[in-house]
C-alpha cells in the first residue's frame, strides 16, 4: 500500500452543514495539506459509558446517501477513501471508560448486549464500505476497558470480513497497543498515537516490535497536537487551555514527521484533524485546539507532505 498522508475529516452531514460546503471544505484540505487520503469520522452516541444501546441513526450522523455521494466526490479529487465509525459517550465521558465491569455493573449479558449493537453498527458501514470501494475501514477507537473481551472482539472482525473484503484496521489507544490480543485477526495494526513530544521516537520503537511480532502494517491513524502551550508535550490532554501557540503546534509537527521518517516500518498518519463545517479564518485563527484550518502548521503539513509525493 502507498504511504497514507490521511487527514481525519469529522462533522460530515449535508443536511446540517450544506452538501457544496462539504465538499468546499474537503477540497481546501486536499490543496492546504497535500494529503492523499481522507479518514472520515462518524460518530454513534450511547447515553453513558455503560450503556449497552449504540444509537448510529441520530440526525448528526451523514446518511447513507449523503455519505456514498461524499465518498465519490473524494476520489474525484484523488483520494483514497478510509471509514471510521467511531462511538462517543452523550454524555461526555470518554469511550476509553465504556465497561460494564465496574460499579457492581458487571455482566456477561451486557458485555454480549453492547457488542451485539456494536457490531450491527459496523457491519452497517462495513456493507456501505464495501458498495462505495473504501480502501479502509478502521474499527475501536480507543475502547481500551472492552479489549479483554478477546473472544466477542474476534466474532465482531469476522462478522464485519463477511461484508468488507478491503483492509481492516483496528485503533488502538496510545501506549495502549500491547494490551490488543487480536491483532492477527486484522490487515493493519492503528493506533490514536498522540505521544509526548520528548518520548514520541521511544514509542513508535515499542510499537515496532508489535509490528514485527505480527507481521502487520502499521498506520498511526490518528495523532496531533493543539495550538496551545504545553500540548506538545502533553497532546492527548484535550482539555489543556494553555495561551494560543502556533509555535508549539508546529514543534510538535516537526518532530512527528522527523521520527516517523526514520522508520520504514510506519506506513502512514492520519492527523486530528478538519471540520467539515469551517467557521471564518480569524475565529479558527484565534482556535487553540487541533483542528488544521487557518493556522501555519498548514504549510508546514504541504511541505512535508508535497516534497514526498
């Protein structure tokens, strides 16, 4: 497979956001970053972290119709096309926390319960993948307190193979990856690695041996550092509020691609990420989060990213 320059493009829904202005927004993304892949999010909602329903019908989601037509227009602009449906808690909890084995909530049934939902959820974008010719499709996210469940995570890569023929991906957690038992049972090897600054070069060597235990490709699927002071060292932290600093987005940047240059076995990175609704250029200047748009890691993305084409 060719190296993945992906962005993760989050927010698609032409009913809230406009299809032309979707669109508009993809395409101001391919020419800002030079990327040849876009990893697009969708997002299912439970109500908690220990609920067992996966709601991936609600009205922020994309519909089928809207979500094929996007994905043709991606490859109009020469982009490989990879799905994530992702699953995010209603009520702000991280899905890093979804269990049923604490807080006297422990349950065999519920366990069963949500990944029966869990994997009718994929196997909805797993067919959908499958019509519309998706390069990938990335599954987990994060869900670091189910991968015990080694068994029901095989049932669901099997379930999901019997409709998506094309590369399979699990995301793991950062500095979580040695906790996956089933990472023979996928094509590629992901993790959302967002590593401190300093360790970053330590990490990605770690990870190598998993790599090669396997016999896996591997991709950082998602990865990234807010335009904040103190992200760089801390990225994952997404409720930092350190003072606006392009400067440290763009460090952390800098060191991302030089490590990862150094090592042939890495072969991709998806960044965090674009919206596919943008707000004018001076509020997303003024943004201290992650998202890309208006700010000069922009440029610093193209050039890494255009001199390797």
């Amino acid at each position: 497979m060719c190296f993945l320059k992906a962005i993760n493009y989050t927010g698609l829904n032409y009913g809230m956001n406009g299809e032309e202005r979707s669109k508009e927004s993809l395409r101001m993304m391919r020419a800002k970053t030079a990327c040849n892949a876009v990893i697009i999010v969708l997002g299912a909602l439970q109500e908690t972290f220990h609920t067992e329903w996966i709601d991936y019908k609600h009205h922020f989601m994309p519909t089928d119709e809207e979500l094929a037509d996007f994905i043709q227009y991606s490859r109009s602009l020469g982009l490989k096309v990879i799905l994530k449906p992702i699953v995010n808690c209603k009520d702000g909890t991280v899905r890093s926390c979804i269990n049923f084995s604490e807080q006297g909530l422990s349950s065999e049934g519920k366990w069963v319960s949500w990944f029966l939902n869990y994997t009718d959820y994929q196997i909805h974008y797993a067919r959908l993948a499958k019509d519309t010719k998706c390069d990938m499709l990335i599954f987990g996210s994060q869900l670091v307190k189910t991968e015990h469940k080694e068994k029901l995570w095989r049932e669901v890569i099997s379930q999901v193979r019997e409709y998506y023929n094309g590369q399979l991906c699990y995301e793991a957690d950062k500095y979580q990856e040695d906790g996956v038992r089933f990472w023979d049972a996928v094509d590629v090897i992901g993790t959302s690695g967002y590593y401190g600054q300093k360790c970053l070069g330590h990490e990605l060597d770690r990870i190598k041996k998993i790599v090669e235990k396997y016999h896996k490709t591997f991709v950082i699927t998602e990865c990234g550092c807010k335009s904040c002071e103190g992200s760089a060292l801390a990225p994952d932290q997404w409720i930092l509020s350190g003072s606006l600093s392009y400067a440290e987005q763009i460090s952390y940047y800098k060191t991302l691609f030089e490590e990862c240059s150094k090592r042939n076995f890495i072969k991709g990175i998806g960044i965090w990420a674009w919206q596919s609704r943008l707000d004018n250029k001076e509020i997303c200047e003024k943004d201290r989060g992650y998202f890309l748009y208006g700010k000069p890691v922009c440029d610093l993305i193209h050039m890494a990213w255009k001199e390797n084409q």
